[in-house]
C-alpha cells in the first residue's frame, strides 16, 4: 500500500510540474522577443511603422501567458530568416517545416493548416469534389504565375494547359472570377479570403468545400537566441488556446 502511495505522490507531482512549466520558463531576450513581419495578409499587415494582424495577435495572446511580451519590425524575408539563423531575430510566421531551417530553428506544433482552396462564384460551392473533377467539367481556371499550389495542380496544369488562365496576382484573378471570365481560382483560405474583402467582392467570390492541398504552418524560433524549453512551452500555451476557443476567437476574424 505504502509504494502506491508512493506511486501516486511521484505522478502528482510529475502532472504538476508539467502544469505549471509553463509559468516557470524565463522569456528570452530579457524578456521581449523580437519578430519580423511583411505584408502578408492577413497573418501579417503592414502599414508604415504599424504592424498587425492574425500572427501579431496569437503571438501576443500567447507570449503574454509566459509572461514575454512581443517587439515586431518589419523586414524584408531574406532579412528575416537570416536574422533566424544568426539569432538577431526571435520568430518568423506562418512558416512550413524543412529539413534546413531544422537546423538552425525551433518549430512550435502546427498553428495553422495552410488550405489552398477552389474559389468560386455563390451557389457553386460543392460544384467539384477534386480539381480533376472541375477540370472534367470543363471549368476554367485562373491562376498566378509560377505559383506553387501544392497537391495535384502541377499534374493537372499540364494535361489541361487550354484550362488554365495565369495572372501575375490575385486580385486580377479575383476580378476575372467576379467578372464570370474564369470558372475558379486558386489559393491560401486566409490570404484569399483577406484579398476578397479588401476588394469588395464578398457578395461575387467565395471559397468552395474543395480543398486542393492542406499543409501545417509553424511558428519559427531562432536556435541561436531561445531556448527548446521556451519553445515547448509557447507550443503548450498554443494549444491550450485551441483547446479552450481563444484560438479560434482571434482567427474567426481573419476568415
């Protein structure tokens, strides 16, 4: 009886020091972490000196529960990840999770899911179930330029060329879509959905259940300058806010 007793006392104490790690862990930097942002909306928007959006939002929510608080300048990418690896910057997000930046950076657990969608016109929504089947159907596709969607559209690009209109950006796609020009259009649900918004195209263009690829997004924290504990510790904070619905509060704005 005395060893379960024991037993018990040990995972006690093990689930209590698992419960409060996270208050335990010391934010590095003395205490203000530095990110680098772009105009990448609406996970990031940049405006002059002012920085917002759905990154800035969870990563404030959540460093404010490690008691850190959340310093942000906008840089250009290349800037960015090299301040990463040299541990002059702190974060980089939303970001996918690659044999090279593992080694020279921490990675949070997923943050969000990065769906590349079919976007259509209102009533066609559950029109494909796949992008093979919309191309069988006939429909008409724009697209941007070089840009990789991921799943099977580069497969499908090439036996369907004639389907197929390339932009070089996504507001003329967008456009083009409101215009009945093209059939659908491709891209991220959050950063097409942002586009449709500032456009004013609400009530002509919106996403459809068909999901062409789904991929993880991460937060990014430089090896150099925070430590894996810290990092274990945001991710911990990070999914208590999903568990709870803080998490999805803040990203139902952005949809």
């Amino acid at each position: 009886m005395a060893g379960k007793h024991t037993l018990a006392a040990g995972l006690g104490a093990c689930l209590l020091i698992a419960a409060t790690a996270a208050e335990a862990v010391e934010c590095p930097r003395d205490g203000t972490l530095l990110a680098g942002a772009s105009d990448y909306r609406p996970y990031q928007k940049v405006e002059g000196k002012d920085v917002s959006g759905m990154d800035v939002e969870v990563l404030e929510a959540v460093l404010g529960k490690l008691g850190c608080s959340l310093k942000i300048d906008a840089l250009p990418w290349a800037r960015h990840l090299k301040g990463i690896q040299d541990g002059s910057v702190d974060i980089a997000s939303p970001v996918s999770k690659t044999e090279e930046r593992e080694s020279y950076a921490h990675f949070t657990s997923p943050y969000v899911n990065a769906r590349q969608l079919l976007f259509v016109a209102p009533g066609n929504e559950t029109a494909s179930a796949d992008l093979t089947a919309f191309f069988a159907g006939g429909g008409k596709l724009g697209a941007i330029r070089e840009y990789a969607y991921g799943g099977d559209y580069m497969t499908l690009k090439e036996t369907h060329a004639g389907q197929v209109d390339e932009t070089d950006s996504l507001e003329s796609n967008l456009k083009k879509l409101a215009a009945g020009r093209v059939d659908a259009t491709l891209g991220e649900e959050f950063v097409v959905g942002a586009e449709i918004k500032r456009l004013g195209l609400g009530d002509k263009v919106v996403a459809s259940e068909t999901v062409i690829s789904s991929d993880p997004s991460y937060f990014m924290f430089s090896k150099a300058s925070v430590p894996e504990e810290f990092v274990a510790a945001f991710s911990a904070e990070l999914q208590k806010m999903k568990d709870n619905g803080e998490f999805d509060a803040i990203i139902a704005k952005y949809r």
